[in-house]
C-alpha cells in the first residue's frame, strides 16, 4: 500500500513542521545534557551507562570525552533529520509532477523520464502503486547532492531558491558542508583527503569551519566544534524557512489533483 495513498496522506507541510520541531528539540537535548554533565559524578555516570565506550581509558577520561561525544551524536541528528525530510521533499516533488503528467496539465522534457530506472519487482512490491515506485526510483534516500539533483529534473532547484533570498548566502555552505564533513568523519575518522578538499572548497570559507580553520589545504583533519553544531543547527533552520513557500506550493498542486 502506497503510504501516500489519499486515506493516509499528510501533506509535505507537515513534515517541514515536523522538521523544525526536532532540529530545534535536539539542540533542546543538547543543552540540557551539558547542563547535566557539569553536575554528575563520573563514577555515578559510568554505573549508570555502561559500555559507552570500548577502549581501556579510565572513567575519568571517558567522562571528559562526552562533550565531543555529544556534539557529535547531536551534530548526526541534525543532519539525519533534514536528510529525511528532504528526501520527503524530494518525493513530493516528483509525486506531484508525475500526477500532474498523469492528470494533462503539465508535461516534462523526456529526458526526465530517461532518468527514471524502472522499478524493481521488489520495489512494485513495497509499494503497490507504480507513480510511487517510480518516485522512489527518482529520489535517492541518502546524499545531500543527490537529492537535490534528483529534484532539478522537476523543476525545483533548491539552491536556486536559496540564492533568490536575501542574506541566505551562508546557509547552503554551511550545510553543505555539514552533510561531507558528518561523512568524512564517519567514513575516514576526520582525515581529510584531496576528494573532500575539492568538494567542499567553494563552500568552506562561508562555514563555522571556515571561520575556525580558515587554512583547508593545510589542514589535515576535521573536526566537530560546538560553534560548528550551533552554526549547522541554525543554518538548517533557515534552510527551512526558505523552503516553506515550495511546501505550500506543493500541498496546494496536490489539493487540485485530488479534487
């Protein structure tokens, strides 16, 4: 069963307030756990979350790394969240055109469709609707890029509508350049290599990195400061607001179809 099936719909305006709601609460939780660790025994702490760590440090010194640990678990969230909704958003974007085709109002370049691999029985299977499967075919699910690629085949460029707002000039470097450096810690420890280097070159001077670590080529690994967690969280905030008037441009296209 589609789960955007009319009887189960939620327009994509509820998923952008979804979204600010827990960018916002996990910079809540972040705030409440640094207000909790200056006021906790670390031997307490240590009985009460076991296996937090896996090396032979003492407790002591795994207790002063939970600041770091926190920043990142917390940095991770907020880049989880927004790539969901923007994969949503990406959905959306795709559901709507191909309803629109369906309905003869609207027509795309046949590139567009060239783009699309035919869905895989497994994916006609999860989702018993072909416009569903072919739009989960469009939109990866992961890839801050790739997502925003997939929806320029529709229409929708959302660096496009980034640049057209005033004073908006930092929020796509900033998050840009969260989304590679989340994956480069992950995937390389934080060392950084020429591929990140090139990627995000254009980017880093206008992000918390670039104000902290102004010198790229001569560093040789990232890291995630609270000013950088601070700066991701706020620029993903406003990301949001930019992108409100596209979600209620596109609950109002769907509306229409499904009268």
């Amino acid at each position: 069963m589609s789960y955007f099936q009319e009887s189960l719909a939620r327009p994509i305006t509820y998923y952008h307030k979804k979204c600010g709601q827990i960018l916002r609460r996990t910079m809540a939780s972040f705030d409440l756990s640094q207000l909790a660790l200056t006021d906790t025994d670390p031997e307490s702490f240590a009985s009460n979350y076991p296996d937090l760590f896996d090396d032979e440090r003492t407790t002591k010194q795994n207790f002063d790394r939970m600041q770091t640990v926190l920043i990142k678990s917390h940095f991770l969230l907020l880049k989880v969240e927004l790539e969901l909704f923007l994969h949503l958003l990406g959905l959306e974007c795709w559901r709507v055109a191909l309803l629109e085709v369906r309905a003869g109002k609207a027509r795309y370049p046949k590139k567009v469709f060239k783009n699309l691999v035919s869905p895989t029985p497994q994916e006609l299977l999860e989702h018993n609707d072909n416009l569903e499967a072919l739009c989960a075919t469009a939109v990866p699910q992961h890839g801050l890029t790739k997502i925003t690629d997939s929806m320029k085949l529709v229409d929708t460029d959302l660096l496009s509508i980034l640049n057209s707002q005033k004073n908006n000039n930092t929020v796509w470097s900033q998050v840009f350049t969260a989304f590679h450096v989340r994956h480069l810690i992950e995937h390389r420890n934080g060392y950084i290599d020429e591929e990140f280097r090139s990627i995000v070159a254009v980017t880093w001077p206008k992000s918390s990195w670039g104000d902290r670590l102004a010198d790229l080529e001569k560093r040789k690994e990232v890291t995630i400061a609270e000013s950088d967690l601070r700066a991701t969280a706020k620029q993903m905030n406003r990301f949001l607001e930019v992108l409100e008037d596209l979600c209620i441009q596109l609950k109002e296209r769907r509306d229409i179809l499904q009268k």
